[in-house]
DNA sequence: AAGTGGTCTAGACCACCAA
DNA sequence: TGGTGGTCTAGACCACTTA
C-alpha cells in the first residue's frame, strides 16, 4: 500500500471530532461528555486513543477532567476566565492575580473603521457595537477598556440589560462563542484626554496599551479589545516557557 | 496494603530522575539520550512510562524528539533561544518576530541593591554582574536592556571576551545554568535620562519596561533583566489561552 | 458498589533516518 | 537494514466520586 497523503493519526481524527462536537454545541459548556469507553465503542477506536485526544483538548482548556467524575465542556465562569486572560497583578508578588471590578458598561453602534475592520477581517463598512467601561482595582479606576465586537456575531448584544463582568462568559452562554485563544501586543504611550477622563491621570503620563484579539473555537476574530492601563500600582504580569 | 502517603506515580518519578540527570549534566546539551527501550530497560519500568515522561520533558522545551533519530537535550542556540524568550514583534503580524542585533555589552561587578538582593533571593550585600548593552531593530536603537546575575552562579563572568547576543546560550554551555523559565512583569513609564542616551529618545516619552525573573532548570534566579523599550515601531507580542 | 478518569504494561506495527 | 520515535491496541489495576 502507498502511504496515504494526507495521513493523519487516529487520535488526531477523534480530536477533530470532539472539536466539531463541542463548535456546534452537542455538549454545552458545563456539560459531561460521555466516558472515554463509551466515545470509543461510538468511534471504533480503542479508549487509549479517545485518551490522548481528551488530554490534547484538556491541555487546550477546551475540557476539563476530574477523576472519578467525567470529562466535561469547559465553562467561561466569572472567576475562571477572569484568571485566564486577565493578567494584571500587583508587582512582585510572582503573578499572584487581581480580581478587577468594573463599572456599568457604555454601548454604541457603530460602523468598523478601517484599522478595525482589518484587524477582524470584517468587510468594509460591517457594523460593531463598541463596549466601554473602567476597571478598578482596589476601588481606584485603573483600566479603560474598549471592546469592539462584530454585530453579525453579537446580535443585540447592545441591547443586553446587563453585562457581566467577563464578556466572554455572556459570548459563550448567549451566544455559542466560545473564545479559546488571545493574541495580544502591548506597547507603551501617553495618556490622551479620554485616558484623564477616564482613569483620572495627568496628561503626559506613561499608560500601558493592550490590544487583543480574541479567536474563538471556529477560528473567527470575535473582539478586538483595547486596554489602557495605569501601571503604577499594577503590572502586565505572565511566564514565558 | 494501606495507599502510600506521598505517593508519585512511576512516569513522575522517571521524569523526576531524567531532569536531575539533565540538572547535573550527565547528558550535556545538544547530546542525545538513550532510546526508550535502553531507559524503560534501565529503570524497570515498561517503554510506554518512558514515553510519558519523555513527552513530559518535551513539552517543557527540555529535550526535542526527532522520530528516527532520537531524544536530544535542548540547546540553546542562537535563534532558538532568541524567540523562545524574545517576544518583540512588529505591530500586527500576528506574532512574526524580530531578529534583534545587540550593541558590545558593558560588564560591571558590584553589590547588589535591596531591591535585586530580593528579587535574586540573594543574601544582603551579595556581589552581583550588571551586564548593559542596547537592541537594535532595523538599524535603530531599540531596546536597551540591563541584565543583572550572581557572581556567585557565574565566576568570572565579566571577563569573558566576548558576550553572544543570546546570554542563556552562554550560561548554558560555559556554567551550566539552564534557563528554563522567565517571570515577566511589564509596566509602562516615561523615559529617563538614561533612555535618552542609550535610546536617543525625547525625554517623557513613553517606555515599555520589562522586569524579568530568569529560573534555572534547578529552581534557581539566574538573572534579573529589566529591559526599556521603545515601542513606537514594535510591540510586546504573546498568545495567551 | 458501580462508574469515572489515571496509571501501567506488553506487544504490534508504522514512519522516518542513517549507514 | 536496523534503530529510533510515533501510533494503536487490549487489558489490568488503582484512585476518586457518587449513590
């Protein structure tokens, strides 16, 4: 036999499988998939094979196992997805992490700029519902941030009478977005007149800029998010390994 | 038989016994382990223990596997090491790295400052080896970057000729100190009177500072790196999921 | 006690590399 | 051609949870 051409293990099969499965929501988040002898007696596989596939999708966080209990959909809860892809900290404290409030929401429609409607790979002229609001940290205010997210996948999310504090909680529950990888680029500038106004800053001062951009389980750019922090009480803080 | 209290399942303890071997050097960098088969023969335990606990260590950046030819210990070469830790990128490139150039480097040996002492988990008074050189990316100063390492873990060190431009390329294959892991901290803050010099920048410019812990394959804090960056033409790049 | 994930084994075969 | 890591299987037993 020649070998085939676009070969691709068996384990690797299953796992695109379960991913499918988990993208169009046959298990909803907080849900238990069936067991592992179970998925292989459906597959035809051995349990060793659904295994490794299981281990690559909890490694991903897109699972979670606990022994004796199951392997289940993984949840964007308030205080878990905070931990996630929140990574502010006090400094020194080797990334010991802080739990921001935030304060209510302000929510417009608009039309993309052009600069947005790359970084999402929107067409031209797609419409966005701009989420802005300021975090606190130890009830001082110490991070603007604004979300822009397309409205072809939030629809009437500026109609929402409560945004949580985890918007990734309310894409995921409401609207089957499941947001599993951030890509972020931070750089330093200056506070503009927005920054004094909304962190209460002095102007020239030095402010820490995030931008995000959120990719959800199908791959689809979900949010840019554009954070601009105070840094003097609080630092970017992660491991690289 | 009453359960064992601290009880390690058998690919832990085999992996435990391979990074102490690494630790020790018994195989250097860059060498190539024993097989699998000659491990699990080795210790009594079965192929497949081996293999999980050889994953384990891949996983980590420790040993890189090479189907058909074998195990090796991780090196850090040049580039390698560069974008593991480098994380510079130009803006909205999805992550593709710069390959920065660095300026001669300027040794001094001195006391540690509280500060360092602590962040080090040195003792008080402790003698330690500033080493400062600037980056440059497209010709242009950069980055300038100030590392700071026990004297103690590196002898001499501030009288090698010449500094590679990767440093943990250096206290891998001349003392033996693997970095494995790196603690940021990022803030932002205006530029000093240091900054202008090396950097050629106007004062009150904005500067992305990066305060870095470097931890030894061994648990210890090899260095201290706190590196100021001019981040008008590039940008702090990392994935976080 | 039953069911789940976690560990461990032994052995087969495949894909890749080097001599 | 022989040796290496990569995949896959089947089955045993352990540890943990829930009923």
């Amino acid at each position: 036999m020649d070998p085939i051409p676009d070969f691709q293990p068996l384990y690797k099969q299953v796992y695109d499988v379960l991913v499918r499965r988990i993208a169009e929501g046959q298990w909803q988040p907080g849900q238990v998939l069936p067991s592992e002898h179970a998925l292989a007696a459906e597959l035809h596989v051995s349990q060793g094979t659904v295994r490794k596939a299981l281990d690559t999708l909890a490694a991903e966080n897109l699972v979670q196992r606990h022994q004796g209990k199951g392997t289940y959909v993984a949840e964007h809860t308030q205080e878990h997805s905070l931990f996630r892809f929140f990574r502010l900290a006090r400094p020194n404290t080797d990334g010991d992490r802080i739990t921001p409030e935030s304060t209510d929401a302000r929510c417009k429609r608009r039309v993309a700029t052009a600069a947005e409607a790359a970084r999402l790979h929107l067409p031209k002229g797609a419409t966005v519902v701009e989420i802005k609001r300021v975090r606190l940290v130890d009830g001082k205010r110490a991070v603007s941030e604004k979300a822009v997210v397309p409205l072809k996948l939030f629809p009437e999310i500026d109609h929402q009478d409560a945004l949580p504090n985890t918007l990734y909680s309310l894409y995921q529950s409401v609207y089957g977005v499941n947001i599993v990888l951030a890509k972020e680029e931070l750089s330093a500038v200056l506070a503009n007149q927005s920054d004094e106004k909304e962190l209460g800053i002095e102007p020239g001062s030095p402010v820490l800029r995030i931008e995000r951009i959120a990719l959800s389980i199908n791959g689809e750019r979900a949010e840019l998010r554009t954070s601009r922090c105070d840094t003097r009480h609080i630092v970017y803080a992660i491991d690289v390994s």
